[in-house]
C-alpha cells in the first residue's frame, strides 16, 4: 500500500504518551516547530503504518513532544552534498565542482527537532562548532543505477535539516565523515513533507538563524546538481537503501565564513527554516562548558544580542530536565524547554523579517571595537585587496558630503533668501509645500510631520532651492487659481513670464547640479536626491526622453553612491523599539530607493531596455505604510524577493499593509513579463521617405544583445508569473481592494494622517497595475514572441470579408488581453471626474494602451452593435487619456500615433477617414514636434479675451475628416458576389476578383484598393481552427509585398501559432504601409506602459 500522507511529523501524544505518526493540517499549522515552540496545542491525524506505506486515518491526536520524522532504524545510511550551492561557492572562493562532493554521517548522527538539543561533544568544544542550514530529502525505495528521468520516482519526501560541523577536525582530516558525523549532528524536521504537496524543490528560501539574526539565507535554486542529478549519480553502481537521507547542501553565510567568525555557543538557539517545510528548532548544550581559547573566541554583536535576548526571555525559558550523560542520545531528549529568544516570525526566516531592521549605533561600535581588536581575518583581507578607490573599511559607511555654510548659519535667514530665489513670498512658499502633501499621491518622500523641521536644517542655499523649487514644479499644477488670487498673481499667470512647471523644473535642475558640484568627490546629503527624484519624476511624466532619461541615470548612480541598496543588509533582527527615529530615518531612505526603482521600471518599460538597478543587489526593506511611518510606530516588511511567486508571500507573510509595497509588488511582476514578451525595442525610428529594409533571404541579422528564448520556457515563465499576480490579487488587504466601488478621491480632512484621495489613488494604481501586468502576459500568446518560423506563413483567406467576427474566433489568451482593457475601462467609469489629477502620473500610458486594444478591437469588425460597442469603450479611453495629457502636459506623441493607427485601419478596411474628437493632429512622422505640450492653467486667458484653444483649425488636417460611417458585418466567403446585401454601401463595395496570375504587385495594390482575395483568388489552401492556427501556402508570391494591415487582418489557420506573426520575417509585408516604429511594434505586438 503506498502512502497517502502529505505532512507527516512522528510525536509524542498526550493521550498516551506513546511515540506515533501524524498528518499536520498545514493550512492551520503552516509551521510546526514555530507553532509547538510557542506552546499552541497540535492536532494530528494519525498515520497508520511506518513512514513508507503510512496511511491518514480520521483519529486525532494531540502533540505533547516532536521527534525526528524517521527513527534511527529506518535510516541505513546519511549521505550529504558538499559545495553544492553556487553562492556557497563563490562566497568560499572555489571553483564549481564538475562532479558532486560527497561525505557521509552514520546513522547515529540522526537527532530530532526542539525540544531535542544539539550536543557540542567535548572534542568539538574548541569554538568551531558551526551550523549549515539544508534541505534533506529521504530515499521512498531501494535502487541502484537509477536514470536521471525517474530519479524523482525515487524521493519520499522533503524536510529541514542542519549540517552541524566541528571546523577544526574538518579542517585536520581530508576525510569529513568524522568531523560531520558525531553524535546528534544531523537534526531533521520536524516535518516530512511529500513531492507533490510541495511541487518544486528548487525555489525554495531557505534561512538559518542563530540567536534571532539571520546568518544564511539562499535559496534552492542556487544547486549546482539538482535532487535528480544528485539521485542518478549516486546510484550509479550503489544500491540506494530505502530510508537513506540525503542532506543537498548549505548556502552561504556559514560561522567559519563569516566576520568575525561564529561558532556555537552553549544555550544558541539555532533555526533552519525552509519554505514549505516550516522551521527546524534546536537549542545548543555543551556539558561543563568552559571558556574557549582567546586566540578564537572573538564576541561578536550577534552573540551579545543572543545573550541579551536571554536576559529578556529569562522569565520565559524553563528548563524541565538537566543531563547528566553526554553521550545520551538526542533522541531521548522530553524536556519541555521554552526557546530563549523573542520569536520571529515565518518571513523573518526567509530572506527578510518580520522585525523592523536597526542600525543601533552603539552595537556597530561595539562590534567594530571587537573586530579591530581581532586578528585579520579573510574577508577584511578580501576586502583590502579590492582596487576599491575609497579609503573606507568594511565596517565604515562612506562619510556624506556636508553643507559648504556653516552649521550655525541662521535657518530662517536661508528659507528667507531660497524663497527670493524661487521669486516668491514665504507664505506662498508654504502654501506650495501644503499643496504638495495634499496633492503628491504617487510618491511619499518626505516626513510630512517633520517636514518643516526638514527644510530648516538644511544649511545650504542650492540644497533648499533645489529642493522646494521640485516641490513647486509639481505643486503649481493643482494651485486654486480662482480662490487665491494672491498666489495666483506671484506665479504671474496670464503674463509671459508666468511660472510653469518648467519653470520651476529647471530652476530645481540647475541648483542640484551646482549642489553636485559643491559635493566633488563626496556622496550628496539626501534632501539633494529627494529634489532630484521629484524632479525626474515629473520630467518623466511629460516623456521618457533624453533629458528625463539621463536624470534618472543620476538619481539610479546617487542612491548607489548613498549604498541605499544596501540600506538593510546589517543587524537583520535588531528591535527598534529603542530607537524609533533612527528607524524614521531609514524609511525615509527606503522611501527614496523605493521611488528610483519606480522611476527605473517605468522607464525600462516604456524604452524596453534592461532596468538600470540590479534587482539582485538589492537588500531594501519594502517601505511602511505612512501612518505607521508619521507616527514613529516601527512594523515589519520583508525585502522584494528574487523569485516572482515568493514576492507575494514574502510581503503577506511579513504583515506589511503598505499600498505602495503592494504597488511594487505588481509592478515587478509587470516588467518580469513585458522583458519575456517583448523583450527589446525598436533598433531605429523610420525616417520621412525611408522604408524598411529587410536582409536579403539568407542574410538574417543576429541579435547581439538579444537571444529569443525557447517558446516553451517563455510560456512557462509567463504562466508564474501569471499565478502570482492570481495570488497577489487573492490576498490583497481588504481595504486596497478594488469592487466596482465608487472612487472619490476626496481631500484630506483636517486632523487626517491618511486621505480618501490617498487611498483610492492606491486602489486605481495597483488595479490598473494589475491589468497592464495581464496585457504584458497574456500579449506573448496573443501576438507572440520574436521566434522565427520554420517558414514565412502565407494569406489564405480574404482579409477583411472572409471571416467572422474577431470576437467569435478569440483564443483564451485574447479573451484575457481583452477583458484586461476593459477593467481598465470599468475602473475610470467608477471614478471621479477629475480622477486623473489624483492618480500615478505614469499610467496615463496605460490608459493609452488599453484605448489602442479596444481600437484594433473594433477595427477587426463584428456585428454592428458589438462594433459600437467597443468604439464606446475607445472614446472613454481616449477622453481620458486626452484629459492626462492636457494637465500633466505629457508629450503627444503616442496621441497622434494612437490617432494614425485608426486611420490607417479605416482606409485599410474602405471607410472614409475619421479625425478624432476634437482633434487635428498630423501623423508622428510628418515633422510635428514631439515636445510637450506648453501647460496653460485651465482659466488662463489670452489676449482678446478669449480662452487659448489648443486645437488648430480642421483644415490643417487633411488626413482625418469628420464622417460618420458604418461598420459593416463582413461577408462570408460564400457570398462575396453578393455585395447588394442590406446595409451593404457602395463606397464599401469590393472590386471583382483579380485573376489569378495576378500577384505580386497586382495584389498590394487591390489590397490597398479593396480587393477581393478569396482562397480561390489568392493560390492558397487553407484549414481554419481559431486556437491553433498555421498557414499552408501553395505560392510564396503574394507574401513577398503583403501589406501589413492585410497581414495582421488575415484569419488564423490552423497548425501554426499565433506568435509567428510577429517574427522579424514578415517585417516585408509592411514596406507598403508608411508607418511610425511605434506603430508598427503595437500592431506587431510590442507594447508600451
């Protein structure tokens, strides 16, 4: 009978005191050895039969103490992997081992969780004693020479394991077995965990804690040989026993690596916690203990705080039994001893923590001191030969560039002359300041309690005015024009030297280069990258252009030269419970990290190039929620972790309700899918009267700078990616949910921390987010990767009147990309009308993507109503982006290209041009201007008294002429003769069919024309299946000069995947078509934010 069990402990009931096995709920327990540790009554069902062939019964049993999952008889053999973690690698300085490294334990090594302690045998009592923290799996039955394919046949189940180690006699015998295999130093569990309640092995965190700091932290991922390949190779030529453990390797961060070196001490609490496991908990005890040799024993602030923690805890900790024998076997350890440390939650023993980080000066001091007082170890050595140019040691932060005034310079007397400078009165100052709290929703910089106290301790001029000049640039757009008029006559409007935003931009961008030259050589203070990172922010906003593109290159290389990314990579588990303001101080840093990593995406995203910020290097806590932060109350977070599907736990897991870490959290998971579907730009922008030239057959350019992935593994990827977002979207906080409520975006009310508008903004972004996540997914399946086919596909059918409605023949990739546009359009239905001066400045590209969907939407025709109904949904879309572009005066570029689009798929598909609402733009290619446009305050009058009209007259415009017309339903094959149907109209009527010699050049210009291109018409045959379409071409003709609209209009035909589409190949067909690259990368699938 084989075994039904998914979560197996072996425990000791209350109800009988006997040994027995046990199937966990690990939905109610998701970690058992924390729940048990705290003292919480465990139920288990009880498992009848051993660990093999175990079956779950219905009986429940309370568990009174937690053993090792298997017994010492049923394990004949502990075999374990050395140096098999690339980071361990590379943190030991070794080469990747081509072939495994190999060692055992006997048998008798084996040892259980807490309340089991790890015994520190007289031998080992040298101060050498270390910890590695494993993932250990157990051998379900006997094999030998066992293929690779089927090794996973092989596998009973996962548990939490740790290597403990005696240093010193590893390091005097080349042999390990020894120094790895004393008694009790392989405790396991406390729960065995199958395959398939698992999944996959290999993207599993997994920590070690040693006194409630974070020591290792790696995931599984990082195996050099995978649990197949460690099963195959050893069983070539030995027989695998079953209950065989295998112990997979440690990470990085082991005491003998560390600096200074850490060993364990008697009464460590030492934790391995793995992810879907829960936490292994031993304490340490050395009988007689005694002090270790001076020449090792170094204190280390991690030790000291296990001992404070102890003084702490001391009323918590009992201690039921003492031990007399230390040679008694771990496994017959009962004594019900408390832990000695504050317990950490589940996401501190991953890679990130529940307990806010602290840089608590005194214990840097103090471990500074001790380091000094050291002998040179390693890792100071490996730092002192790095060709590093600062004079920095590895325990000093690079010192900030102070102010060139003097430190008693007179506050009020420097706010005074800043406010001269930005040529406006101190109250008008202020009253900028308070319009940018009520009003900056998309980042949080700034303390706004101890704003005011900020800006005073600032002692240099350029610093201030760089700073509140950024502040008033993007103020001045929400200035009450009518209720103050005072202000209003500062800021000079209706004269030609009102103040813009650009004014105030770059009067913001030349005090913070003089500030940077002030610097020289030192690292500016912070208030210089805040005013940098308002200011790019805004300038972004207008366009992702040379001048924004290049400040945000500044913002990335300061915040580096500020090491904000490794703003909590230190004292992972102090409390700062004493010292709330240093932990002010931090959020405000991670604020500002947190914003350039914002920026970065955005604009990687919008230009499709890497992302400037290393997402690797980052060791930054996900920033608190405001309230939290306002009020100097710490809570915990976690870090934004490396593998897409544990970014959501990690951030759930660690209690953090922010809305802008949720916001980040979508968002990575958004460019992780726009760099797979469409994972490079545009090589060049066609010029008026250059077509593009495609090589000569057999003259395929390769990508130096990109490789397509294999379909399959991008498919994949995406498919995670796809789940996360599911599951980010599952366990979202109730109040950031978005449920077809009404959004107001109301004002902040008085004594308020947190507004209305703030939080509805929250819900509009990371809702919108979420969708534009979904359109970059699902758009790989849709129009497809950059995969080249085995051979260029061919037109089989008419392109406008031989196919049914786009909406009948939508695969489920369609559906989803479709219904991803219409939320968006569902959610600006549902807010205010003046929603979009309330909402993150970078989505109005959103909004524009989802309007040019439901334009090629449209334009792929339907019944008539449905067509009007989709053309609805474009004009809300539209209006709205339009309202975006005209108050955060964003460049209009994608508005005339979104504009050129629709009227090339008109007169693609016979209909009269249309201009839209209200506009009269020219094509982007055809010399207009692509700068942003001039912002005029909404009640400015101009001379004559008139208001500015931003729209030139109609007739410039000859391209886009109001006409109303009528989509009409396409005709099926069948009745291509008959073009007098009803509704049928005759500017609308089709040609005759040209002969069929005729291709070639016949065929791009009929197409262009109108023409009728049946099967019959085209030389091609043709097999329809809307969800696995392929192309069977009899002739390669028709292709060579194939218009692009015609190609992207073709019906899909089966047997070849839609993704081929949009491969380099069929760029021929669009030499006809006089298109903007933007325009051909959205129709060709490339997207934009």
């Amino acid at each position: 009978m084989s075994a039904n069990w998914t979560h197996l402990i072996r425990f000791v009931a209350e109800e009988d005191g006997q040994a027995h096995l046990g199937q966990i709920d690990h939905a109610t327990w998701p970690d058992v050895g924390i729940s048990f540790e705290k003292g919480e009554k465990i139920q288990a069902k009880l498992i009848q039969g051993c660990v093999f062939d175990g079956v779950v019964t219905e009986r429940l049993l309370t568990v009174k103490e937690l053993l090792a999952p298997l017994t010492m008889d049923q394990v004949p053999i502990i075999r374990c992997m050395g140096l098999n973690y690339r980071d361990h690698a590379k943190e030991a300085n070794m080469p990747i081992p081509d072939v495994p490294v190999l060692f055992i334990k006997p048998r008798t090594a084996l040892n259980g969780p807490y309340p089991a302690k790890v015994n520190v045998p007289k031998i080992a009592q040298d101060g050498t004693s270390d910890y590695e923290a494993e993932l250990s799996f157990v051998i379900s039955k006997t094999g030998r020479d066992i293929p690779r394919e089927k090794a996973l046949d092989y596998v009973l189940g996962y548990t939490a394991s740790n290597d403990i180690s005696a240093r010193a006699q590893q390091f005097n015998n080349s042999q390990w077995c020894f120094s790895k295999g004393l008694d009790g130093s392989c405790p396991i569990g406390p729960v065995l965990v199958s395959p398939s309640a698992l999944g996959d092995p290999h993207s599993l965190g997994i920590t070690a804690t040693l006194n409630g700091e974070i020591v290792q932290s790696s995931n599984t991922r990082e195996m050099i040989f995978d649990v197949a390949s460690i099963v195959s190779f050893l069983s070539q030529g030995t027989t695998l026993e079953r209950g065989t453990i295998i112990m997979t390797g440690t990470g990085p961060g082991i005491g003998a690596m560390r600096s200074p070196p850490l060993s364990l001490k008697d009464g460590d609490d030492v934790r391995v916690y793995v992810d879907g496991i829960g936490t292994l908990i031993n304490r340490v005890w050395i009988l007689n203990a005694r002090p270790t040799s001076p020449v090792t024993h170094v204190e280390s602030s991690l030790q000291r705080r296990g001992r404070r923690y102890r003084d702490r805890c001391q009323s918590k900790a009992t201690d039921q039994q003492t031990r007399s024998n230390e040679s008694a076997s771990p496994t017959d350890q009962t004594g019900a001893e408390r832990s000695i440390v504050v317990d950490v939650s589940q996401s501190e023993r991953r890679q990130s923590f529940a307990s806010s980080s602290s840089r608590r000066k005194s214990d840097a001091q103090d471990q500074n001191a001790s380091h000094k007082a050291s002998k040179l170890n390693i890792h100071d050595l490996s730092f002192i030969l790095h060709p590093s140019h600062e004079v920095t040691t590895p325990d000093e932060e690079p010192p900030t560039a102070m102010s060139v005034e003097s430190t008693d310079v007179d506050s009020h007397r420097l706010f005074q002359s800043a406010c001269q400078g930005l040529e406006l009165s101190r109250q008008s100052v202020e009253k900028m300041v308070r319009i940018y709290f009520d009003n900056m929703v998309a980042i949080n910089l700034f303390h706004e309690p101890t704003f005011t106290q900020t800006l005073h301790s600032i002692t240099s001029e350029s610093h201030l005015v760089a700073l509140l000049a950024a502040i008033c640039a993007y103020s001045v757009r929400f200035v009450p024009f009518e209720a103050d008029l005072e202000l209003q006559q500062e800021l000079s409007w209706g004269h030609t030297d009102q103040k813009t935003p650009t004014t105030f931009l770059n009067l913001s961008s030349q005090q913070i280069d003089k500030a940077l030259n002030e610097c020289i050589d030192d690292p500016p203070p912070l208030c210089v990258l805040q005013a940098l990172i308002v200011t790019t922010h805004c300038q972004l906003t207008q366009g992702v252009r040379g001048r924004a593109w290049r400040a945000l290159g500044t913002c990335v290389r300061l915040a580096y030269e500020l090491n904000l990314h490794l703003l909590d990579s230190r004292y992972a588990v102090e409390q700062y419970d004493h010292n709330t303001h240093r932990w002010c101080e931090d959020e405000e840093r991670r604020r500002a990290w947190w914003a350039i990593w914002e920026m970065d995406v955005f604009a990687s995203t919008i230009r499709r190039t890497p992302t400037a910020i290393s997402w690797s290097q980052m060791e930054v806590l996900l920033p608190a929620p405001d309230s939290n932060w306002y009020q100097e109350t710490p809570i915990g977070s976690c870090f934004l972790e490396q593998e897409p599907g544990q970014r959501w736990r990690a951030l759930q897991e660690s209690g953090n309700v922010s809305p802008k870490a949720w916001f980040i959290v979508i968002n990575s998971l958004m460019k992780d899918a726009q760099v797979i579907s469409c994972p490079r730009g545009v090589p060049s922008v066609t010029r008026p009267g250059q077509n593009w030239q495609q090589p000569p057959k057999g003259e395929g350019r390769q990508s130096i700078s990109y490789q397509a992935e294999n379909s399959e593994e991008s498919r994949q990827k995406l498919e995670t990616l796809a789940n996360s977002v599911y599951c980010l979207v599952r366990v979202l906080p109730e109040n950031l949910r978005y449920r077809q409520q009404h959004l107001s975006f109301s004002p902040r009310l008085p004594g308020q921390v947190e507004s209305s508008r703030q939080l509805h903004c929250s819900i509009y972004n990371i809702y919108v987010m979420t969708q534009l996540a979904r359109l970059m997914i699902h758009r790989y399946d849709v129009f497809g990767s950059q995969s080249k086919p085995t051979q260029p596909p061919a037109m089989s059918a008419s392109c406008k009147l031989g196919f049914t409605s786009f909406q009948e023949q939508e695969n489920p990739a369609l559906r989803e990309y479709f219904e991803s546009a219409d939320n968006v359009l569902s959610i600006v239905n549902r807010s205010c009308e003046d929603h979009i001066r309330h909402i993150n400045p970078f989505l109005p590209s959103t909004i524009w993507l989802a309007a040019a969907v439901q334009m090629v939407r449209k334009q792929f025709g339907g019944p008539s109503t449905y067509n009007s109904l989709i053309k609805a949904r474009f004009d809300v879309l539209y209006l709205t982006y339009k309202q975006c572009v005209s108050f955060w005066g964003i460049q209009t570029a994608m508005q005339q290209n979104l504009e050129t689009i629709e009227a090339q798929l008109e007169d693609f598909n016979g209909k009269p041009g249309r201009s839209f609402p209200g506009t009269t733009t020219q094509p982007a290619w055809s010399g207009v201007s692509n700068s942003a446009q001039r912002w005029i305050p909404p009640s400015l009058d101009i001379s004559g008294g008139h208001k500015l009209n931003c729209n030139p007259p109609s007739s410039q415009n000859a391209t886009h002429q109001v006409q109303t017309h009528e989509i009409q339903k396409p005709l099926p094959t069948g009745d291509m003769d008959s073009l007098n149907n009803k509704g049928a109209q005759n500017s609308d009527a089709l040609p005759k069919t040209p002969p069929e010699s005729d291709h070639g050049e016949q065929i791009t210009r009929n197409t262009m024309q109108g023409t009728d291109m049946t099967p019959k018409a085209m030389g091609i045959t043709q097999s329809m299946d809307p969800l696995n379409t392929t192309f069977c071409a009899d002739t390669d003709g028709p292709m060579a000069s194939m218009p692009m609209l015609d190609f992207m209009l073709m019906p899909p035909q089966a047997g070849t995947e839609m993704h081929e589409m949009g491969d380099s190949n069929m760029m021929d067909v669009w030499k006809d078509m006089e298109l903007p690259s933007d325009i051909r990368d959205l129709l060709s699938g490339f997207s934009t934010y």
